[in-house]
C-alpha cells in the first residue's frame, strides 16, 4: 500500500474517533430530515400530477 494512501486512512480513522456519540446522531438526524422532506416533495408531486 501506498505511504499516502495509509496516512489518509488513519487520519479518517483518528476523525471518526474524534467524533462523538452526539456527533453521530446529530449527523444521522440530520439525513434522516433530508430523507424525509424529499419522500413529503415525492408523495406532493405524484398527487398532484395524478389530480391533473
């Protein structure tokens, strides 16, 4: 393996461990908003075009 490539690894690795707990669920509340509102534009378009 490239020299490069494994400190770019464990810079990640030293990145996740940095982050918390609170981190992590902020982040995935955070997708799961955006998950969420996109379905609610999704289920808003498709009744509106089937209303047309």
């Amino acid at each position: 393996m490239d020299n490069e490539v494994r400190w770019l690894i464990e810079e990640i690795m030293q990145l996740l461990q940095k982050m918390s707990d609170e981190d992590i669920k902020n982040y995935r509340k955070e997708v799961g908003n955006v998950r969420h509102v996109h379905r609610a534009l999704l289920n808003k378009n498709c009744k509106t075009y089937q209303a047309s």
